[in-house]
C-alpha cells in the first residue's frame, strides 16, 4: 500500500515543483510592474503630501465666501483614478501570487517527505504489494509481451522490404547496363562501318559482358522475390503481377544471346523482344 501511494504522491510533488518556478517567475514579473506603477505615481499626482488644487483654492478664496471653487480637469481625474486601480490591481495580484507560492511550498515539503518513505520501502521492507496483485502482474506481463512481439515483427518485415528493395534496384541497375551494352552492338542505329570494323573476338567479348550483367540482374531479382515469399499479401495487386511477369521473362535475355550466338543451339532459347520490352516496364525504378 505504501508504494501504491508514494509513486503518485511523487508525481505530484514533482508537479508542484515545477508549478512553484512558474509562480515565482510571475511573481517577480508583477512585483516589477507594481514599483514600476508606484514610481510614476508622483508624476500623475497621487503624493498624498502635495496639496491638492482644491484645497490651494479653497485657501486663497476664505476672504471671498462667494467665489465659486474651480473643479479638476476631467483628463487629470482620469489618470489619477486609472493609476489608482492600476495600482490596487498589481497589489492585489501579488499578494494573491504570494499566497499561491506559499500554498505550493507547504505542499511540496508534505509530499517530499513521501521520496524518503519510498527509499525506507524499496531498501527494507518486504515487497508483499506485487504478491497480493499476481494476477495484475500477470496479466501486464503478457500485455507487454505481446507488445514486444508485435514491435519485432514489425522490425522484421521493415527489414524485410528495406532488403528486397535494395535487391531490386540492384536488378535494374545490372539489367540496364545489360541492355546498354546490347543496343551499343545490335543497335540498328549502329553504322555498317562500326559493324564491319568490329572483329568477332571483340563482339564475344562484348556478349559476354552483357550475359554477365544479365546473371547478376537475375541473381539480384531472385534474392528479392525470396524474401518477399513470406509476406505477398502485403504488396499490391499491381506489384505481384509485375513479380510474375518478371519471373516468366526473366532478366537472362542477354546472356541466352550470349549462349545462342557463340556456344549454345537456336533452338534452345526462347529470346524475343516481347520478353525484353516485358523487363523494362515491370522493373521498378526507384
């Protein structure tokens, strides 16, 4: 029971605490206001030593009974009566700032009292308070605990995503330097003299090359759709079938070039165009 209380009286105490350092702050502010007031009280005649303009007129008109009393101006009575109340209010106010402060620091000396009671508790006392409410604590260490396991899952498949993405940038990245070095030896734009000038062992080496970034862009790509098995449903419609069509067509289309050209029988490879242009749209770019 004694930690029941101490831990939310502590809170508190903690409260009050910072409360009294905003009071005390509002306090000095007004208490400036307030000699700042009384200061420019003399200028606006409110020295109560300083005889008033009725009663020097009243004097001096003694021998003259019937002479009437000339009256204040109207805007001299309006600041005296507004410094006046200004000056009542910012009293009043600090002495209610005052009070407040006062209260808070009562109130902070009962309940530290409570931090010294806590220490007493922990360090000697037997802890029979987490014993009466087993069932409490069980129940809270299952709450967290499916917390947990939901915070990891989380984790898991984030790392997940984040590896399949770099899987599949990498694919395009290969797949493109694949097709570059293709279109820089099949280009139809490429000129009869380039064609002609070109010696075979270097036309090999060129296929070769592209067949080599082509395995790497499918290597890549297979890493991606392996990691991404166990969590299909989370992608779109529109992504898994971008995934299968890339894995009917494959990424291999330059090194089966490779193979039909320079080791390998034409009719064994199914390479079209269809099946390149198929690469190129449904790999993502970013």
């Amino acid at each position: 029971m004694l930690l029941l209380l101490a831990y939310p009286r502590l809170a508190v105490a903690d409260n009050v605490a910072q409360r009294i350092k905003e009071v005390q702050c509002e306090r000095g502010e007004c208490g400036q206001e307030l000699e700042t007031a009384r200061k420019m009280a003399p200028q606006r005649g409110l020295r109560k030593k300083r005889p008033s303009l009725l009663q020097i007129l009243s004097k001096e008109n003694q021998s003259v009974p019937h002479l009437p009393i000339q009256p204040l101006p109207d805007w001299a009575t309006t600041e005296i009566v507004d410094a006046i109340k200004s000056i009542h209010e910012l009293e009043r106010r600090y002495a209610a700032l005052t009070q407040q402060v006062e209260t808070l620091e009562l109130t902070k000396a009962k309940l530290d009292s409570c931090y010294d009671a806590l220490k007493i508790a922990l360090d000697n006392s037997p802890l029979s308070f987490w014993r009466s409410n087993e069932d409490e604590v069980i129940r809270a260490e299952k709450s967290v605990s499916i917390r947990e396991g939901y915070y990891h899952d989380c984790v898991a498949v984030t790392n997940t995503f984040k590896r399949a993405r770099i899987a599949v940038q990498s694919a395009h990245h290969h797949y493109k330097e694949a097709m570059d070095i293709m279109d820089s030896v099949c280009s139809p734009k490429r000129s009869a003299l380039a064609s002609i000038m070109g010696d075979e062992q270097s036309k090999e080496q060129t296929y070769r090359e592209a067949g080599q970034w082509a395995q790497k862009a499918q290597i890549c790509f297979d890493e991606c759709l392996r990691v991404l098995q166990p969590h299909v449903v989370l992608l779109r419609q529109e992504e898994v079938e971008d995934c299968e069509q890339l894995k009917r067509a494959g990424l291999l289309q330059a090194l089966r070039l490779y193979e039909l050209m320079y080791g390998g029988k034409a009719l064994n490879f199914g390479i079209t165009r269809e099946h390149g242009a198929a690469c190129c749209v449904h790999l993502p770019t970013d």
